[in-house]
C-alpha cells in the first residue's frame, strides 16, 4: 500500500483503525458518565449502563468483526471491566453513600 500506510500484518487492520478500535469503548464509556452527571441519574445505573457498553464492543470485537481483525483479547478484556463495573454498581445499588464512583 502506500509509504504511510503502517498496515499490521498479524492483524489484517491498520495501526490507525487499530488505534480508533482502542479509542472507541473510552469514548463509549465517556458519552455515558457525561450523560449521567447531566440527567443526575443513580450511580447503579450509570455504572450498569457503562458494563452494558463494554459488553458490547466485547460481542463486536469478538464476534462481529471478522477474523482475523477481531480482537478476542480485547474483547476478554472489555468483559472483565463489565463485570467490575456491574460487581461496583451493585456496590453502589447497596450503599450508595460509600461509592466513590
């Protein structure tokens, strides 16, 4: 391809759009906290909301980008981060008067 393309050979995707795949679940992650500091929901439900974004670039990076973009690790990744967030939203569904989040 051209002498900029930086194409990644054992993931079929370009450093770029590799970069963008990184930078997307942030920014999902984001939209949501900003979302809920200005409709001033619950914490729970922000924090259960952020799992439910992280779940699904998960199933997207896993399941629906084809082989060999997807990103299986990553996506392993993003369902660990669900699972603490939904384990610190249940904290705050508890207790919200000690959840720092």
């Amino acid at each position: 391809t051209g002498l900029f393309s930086l194409y990644m050979t054992h993931t079929g995707v370009d450093v770029i759009d590799f970069i963008l795949y990184t930078i997307y679940p942030v920014i999902g992650i984001f939209v949501v906290e900003a979302i809920s500091r200005v409709i001033k929901i619950q914490k729970w439900i922000k924090l259960w909301s952020q799992a439910g974004v992280a779940i699904g670039f998960a199933i997207y990076y896993w399941f629906i980008l084809p082989p060999p973009q997807n990103f299986p690790l990553t996506a392993i990744v993003m369902f660990v981060l669900a699972l603490a967030l939904i384990y610190q939203g249940r904290r705050a569904k508890i207790s919200p008067e000690q959840s720092n989040y």
